[in-house]
C-alpha cells in the first residue's frame, strides 16, 4: 500500500490547476486498496474525496480538510462484447482501443478526459453519445453498507449528466465498470447534427469507427474540449454549466420574454435550452474575462485559468457573474456540471 503523504496541493492534480492542500493523499493501485482505505477513513470518522482526472473537479483555495484517495487502479477484461475496465483506466485510452478493436459504442465519447470509474458518475456524454447508452453494470463499494456491489445500469439512475452516484454524492465508490459494445467497425448512428455536417453525412448515417473518432476529435479540438498544455483553453474543467432543463410552464415563461428561443423539446413537454446561446444572449462573449479567470476563446461554456494565475475563489466570480446575468436577462438559473470541493456557486 502507498504512503499517506500530508499536505499535497490538489492544483497539479486537476486540469484547471486549481485546489489548495489535501489533509492527506494517496494512491490506491487496486480496487483492493481503494476500498481498503476508504472503509479505514470512514471507520476514522476522516472525510474522503476520491480523485480521478480532476477534469471535473473545483477544489476551493483552502483545499480539502481529510484524505484524498487517487484511484489509479488498472485492467481490462474483455468477455465477447463487454468490457470490463478497472477505474483507474484512461477513459480516452478506452475509447482508443474500443475503435481500434473495432467495438462500436463509445467511439463519439473521444478525447473526453478522466478515467473510466468517474464516466457513471454524471453519465460522461457528447456529440449523440452518453456511457449509459453503453454499461450494463458498476462496481461500486458502498460506503453506507460497507459492502461491494454490482450494481446494474437501471440501479445507476441515469439521466442527462445525472445519475444515483450524483444524487447520494460519496456514497458509492467506482471500483470497475462494465460496458456492452457492438462489433462492429462502423459507428452507431451519427446523432448530432454538428457532427453529420462535419463527417458529411445525414443523421442517423453510420461511418466507420475511426472516422467517427478523428471527427469528434476534430471537432473537440477546435473548442479547446481535449487537453492541451499548448491550449490555454484547455485550462477548464470542460462545460462548466449544464443545458437548463425547464419545465412547461418555465419553458412558456422563457417563450415570453424571448420568442423563439432555440430548444430541443424533450419527452414529457420539457424543453432544453442551450446554456452557451444564454449565457452569450445575457453578456458574455466567448474570450469575457474577469481578472485572471476567463471565458474560454473557443467554447462559451467552458471558464477558464488561462495563464494559470486565478485562484478557485477567481474563478467562482466569474462563474456566478455569468450565473446572475443569465437569471437576470432570461430568468433561467444555471446549474454547474463539476464538483465543487469545499466550495459553491
Ligand atoms: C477539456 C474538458 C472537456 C470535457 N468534456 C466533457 C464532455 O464532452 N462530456 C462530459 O460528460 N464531460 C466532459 N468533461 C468533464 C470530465 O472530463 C468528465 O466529467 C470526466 O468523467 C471526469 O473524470 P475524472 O476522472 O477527471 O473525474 P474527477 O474530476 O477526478 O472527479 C469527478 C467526480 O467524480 C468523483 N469520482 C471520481 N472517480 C470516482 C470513483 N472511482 N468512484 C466514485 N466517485 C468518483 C469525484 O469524487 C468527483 O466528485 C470535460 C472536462 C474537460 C477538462
């Protein structure tokens, strides 16, 4: 077992550079090891974060007052079509050999950053894609029974960046996910229109595995989206707002103030609206800075540290000026997508 070491500064740690010191750190190289030290800490009464990438993470200044476990568990299992990655895998190493394996699935989800035990977490989407299209079981060790479970893809509640891991947040530690894959070279249907365009195809077209990927890719790159130490850009913790979903009635009040506003209209008469046409819409042009923390140059929703010189309270104003000009303008209130450690909107 790795050492306990005390003090670490988390901003190294995590793709916004952002995040005081950690009571203590270590890495855990099993899942053996993860649960062993979480189950230790919670017997200790000792606050635990489990870290990952740290690309959805915003670590406050004063850092996290308990034990940081760093899962760096690795293995993949491969049985007919499912695959069975350890958490501490790269999700977009993942990605790579599921394309070049020629198993369909997960091939639109490239060049997201992290590992694979934080994809269940918000349910890691893009371009038409999300995980739960993908994994039929988690396991997890839960905090709450002390036990190791499999859980299957109904029990991990997913839905739009959502899922039971984020509504009992700590709870349930990702040892290994499970995810069925088609065999098959070609993608499944291309679902996103930005990215039929950019492929030359009609939605619902399929392209061969690797095209789909280099796409996507390209696509990414060209709104700061795969990290980049060249790219200031990159300096983010991805989106930083979700798409608002607004009920009928706050959907009809929003018609009213601005008639016309561009939707995807959603089962159940509820309607998603775009976060970046708002936050556009409200004031703040991509490149908006406040002091050291910045609107990404290339993608409206993504706030970053660009010259890695913003400290985490920084960034936060910057994030709740753009929250507050959205509600004020549209009345609509922004919700963020990454974890806040220590710290809130
Ligand atoms: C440039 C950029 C682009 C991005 N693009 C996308 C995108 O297109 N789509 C998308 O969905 N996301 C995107 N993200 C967000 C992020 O990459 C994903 O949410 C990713 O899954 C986070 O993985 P991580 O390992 O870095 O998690 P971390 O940031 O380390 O952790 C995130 C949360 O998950 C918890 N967690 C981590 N590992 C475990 C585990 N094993 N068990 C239990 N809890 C755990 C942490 O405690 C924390 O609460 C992007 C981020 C960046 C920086």
């Amino acid at each position: 077992m790795t050492e306990r070491v005390a003090g670490v500064r988390l901003a190294p740690y995590t793709t916004l550079g952002l995040g005081g010191p950690a009571g203590a750190f270590v890495e855990a190289g099993t899942a053996e090891e993860i649960v062993e030290l979480v189950a230790e800490a919670d017997r200790a009464g000792e606050p635990v974060l489990v870290l990952g990438g740290g690309s959805n993470l915003v670590v406050s200044d004063e850092g996290f007052d308990g034990l940081v476990v760093r899962v760096a568990s690795r293995g993949i299992e491969v049985e007919g079509e499912r695959v069975t990655a350890q958490a501490g895998e790269d999700w977009d190493a993942l990605v790579a050999l599921a394309v070049a394996e020629g198993w369909s699935g997960v091939e639109c989800l490239s060049g997201i950053p992290g590992l694979v035990g934080s994809t269940p977490i918000q349910n890691v989407g893009a371009y038409g894609q999300d995980v739960s299209q993908t994994i039929t079981g988690v396991r997890v060790y839960d905090r709450g029974t002390g036990e190791v479970r499999d859980l299957s893809a109904e029990e991990c509640g997913f839905a739009y960046r959502h899922s039971a891991f984020k509504q009992e947040p700590g709870r349930h530690v990702v040892l290994a996910v499970t995810y069925e894959l088609a065999g098959n070279t070609m993608s499944g249907p291309v679902a996103y229109r930005e990215l039929a365009v950019r492929l030359g195809v009609e939605l619902g077209e399929r392209v061969p595995l690797a095209r789909a990927r280099e796409a996507v890719l390209g696509l990414r790159r060209g709104k700061g989206m795969v990290l980049d130490a060249a790219d200031p850009d990159t300096r983010s913790a991805g989106s930083f707002f979700t798409n608002p979903i607004l009920d009928a009635e706050q959907a009809a009040e929003l018609e009213l103030r601005v008639p016309g506003f561009p939707r995807w209209d959603m089962p159940g008469g509820a309607v998603k609206v775009p976060a970046a046409w708002l936050i556009e819409n409200a004031g703040f042009p991509k490149g908006y800075r406040r002091g050291p923390a910045r609107i990404s140059t290339k993608h409206t929703l993504a706030l970053t540290n660009p010259e890695s010189s913003a400290t985490t309270a920084d960034l936060l104003d910057l994030a709740r000026e753009v929250r507050d000009g959205v509600l004020e303008k549209f009345g609509v209130t922004l919700v963020n997508e990454p974890v806040m450690v220590g710290t809130g909107l």
